[in-house]
C-alpha cells in the first residue's frame, strides 16, 4: 500500500490531534490542509532510515557469516594439522597446505552436494562436514549420515599411496592380531603410526574375556587393493588404514533386505567394549553409517582424535 494512502487509513482511525502529534515528532506544526503531503514525506523518511538500518543488519549478518567461514575455516586447519601433524602444515587462502609446499583445495567450489554426490566426489572440506560420534550407539544413525565414508582421493593418495600404482605396499608392515588368541599377521600401513596404533588395539582386544573372541577371530582382513562395492572408488582398505572384523557377527547394509522405503535397515550385533578400544585410538567404526557395515573400522584422527 503506498505511504499515503496508509497514512489515509490511520487518519481515519484516529482523531486529529494524534494525526498532528505525530508530525510534531519532525518538529513541524503546518496547518491540516497541508498534512497528506507532510504525512508522505515522514513515512518516506522512515523508510529510508528503517532501510538503512535494515542494511546496516544485512552487512552486520555478512560479517557474521564471513566471521564463521573464517572460523570454520580455522577449526578444519586446526584439525587436519593436529590429525597429520607430519603431513598437514595448515590451510591458506582456501588451499590445504603440505609440509612438502604443495598444496589442494579444501572447497572445490561445487557448492552443497547432495548424498550420492557427497560420496562419489567429495572435495577436502566434503570428509568434515558429517561429524562423527564417539560412544555407545543409542540406536539406527540418522538417514544418509555416513561420517567418514566420504574420502578425497587425491588427499588419500597423497597422504599413503595409491594402490594402484604401487605405492602402497611399500609402506606396510606387519601387525600381529590377539597374538595370545589368534596371532594371524595383517599388513597394515605405518604412515601416521596405524599400525602402531592397531598393534595397541590388538593387545587390548586380546585382554577381553573370552566371549567377545566370537567377534573378533578370524579377522576378514586389512590391506587389499580394492574398489568399494558398486563404485569406482579404492576403499579404505587399500590405503592400509582399516580392518575388518570377524563377520560371523557383522552387519553390513549390502546383505540386509531393505526396509518398506527401499533404504537399509540398520542392525548391529559387535560389543561397544569393542568399538571403545577402536575409537579410543582415532579409528571410527561402520557401525555408526546409516549404510552399516559393523565389522568395518578405520583410521580417520581428523574425525575422531585419539584419546590413547
């Protein structure tokens, strides 16, 4: 409605004298006659000043949003370096740097991703937006919440190796698996101390008591220079950094029959005594992917720093 016309419609409603106090607020007194275009110009006023004050708002809020960019932007610098402290030295005008000097982006500018393309191609800032959840699980994760199933390979391949191309293998050793209950050897990577830190796992393991042995012997291996299933993407295991449990016990969203809305129907059956040793130190746990795989864990310091 334009300013005098409202203005009309306010007159109407009230008596004269409030008409006349409200434009004695500009410090005018002008006779009635002269009162529609003096009532135009204060409401135009008004307006210009309420726009101003809505645009001194916008910028404030753009601020606000630059400043949490910046935090964020900050926090992932702060978590990258502190997961990979031999290989991340920071992040610099939107580039993750290497202690090597080279660099990649966090963003690659795509904008936000939907599941399917989240998984399939995801950029650095892409593996941190889900985050990931320590602890006891208080049943199924939320629809399409995967934390760390999205992996850039270009980050990955850099950081261990690209299997593919043979430069993985050179940097595996040996981890002994409940070396009192089972002793099988697993190559696993030494890049970031994963096989330090699963030969740790594997004693602690093997001081459970007996009845978790069901679900950790035999294991379903470490290291194997694969895609993931349906995709065309290296899975964890081949950059050396996950293992997979026994699968007499396990879950996995492949086998199970979808639910009425065609999407996987959680179900777990692995110990949180288990998944505690796990997350205790940095490796997160398929369990917690609304596509499960609960025999499934890896090594991601940048989702889950290590508390051992």
């Amino acid at each position: 409605m334009p300013p005098e016309s409202k203005f009309r419609r306010q007159q109407h409603k009230r008596p004269p004298s409030a008409g006349l106090r409200k434009a004695s607020r500009a410090r005018h007194i002008v006779p009635l006659a002269g009162f529609g275009l003096l009532a135009a110009l204060i409401l135009l006023h008004e307006t210009l000043l309420a726009n101003a004050g809505e645009t001194e708002k916008a910028g404030q809020a753009t601020t606000a949003r630059e400043d949490t960019g910046s935090q964020t932007t900050t926090a992932i610098a702060a978590r990258l370096s502190q997961a990979y402290p031999e290989h991340i030295a920071g992040i610099r005008d939107g580039l993750v740097v290497w202690r090597d000097g080279t660099t990649m982006p966090l963003d690659d500018g795509r904008g936000a991703k939907n599941h399917a393309q989240w998984l399939a191609e995801p950029d650095i800032e892409d593996m941190l937006a889900k985050p990931y959840r320590p602890g006891p699980v208080a049943g199924p994760p939320p629809t399409e919440d995967d934390p760390g199933r999205a992996r850039n390979a270009a980050f990955f391949n850099k950081m261990y190796g690209d299997c593919r191309a043979g430069t993985v293998k050179g940097k595996l050793v040996d981890v002994v698996w409940l070396p009192n209950k089972s002793g099988t050897r697993l190559k696993v990577t030494s890049v970031n101390g994963v096989a330090a830190r699963l030969t740790a796992i594997s004693r602690a393991l093997d001081a459970l008591p007996a009845r978790f042995d069901r679900y950790l012997i035999p294991p379903a291996g470490t290291y194997v220079c694969r895609q993931i299933a349906g995709t065309d993407r290296v899975s964890a295991h081949g950059y050396g950094i996950a293992i997979d449990i026994a699968t007499a016990e396990a879950d996995y969203w492949r086998w199970s029959k979808p639910g009425p809305d065609g999407r996987p129907v959680w179900r777990n059956r692995i110990p949180q005594e288990i998944v505690a040793i796990f997350e205790a130190h940095g490796f997160i746990w398929g369990g917690k992917w609304h596509h499960h795989d609960t025999m499934h864990f890896e090594y991601r310091p940048e989702l889950l720093p290590p508390t051992e």
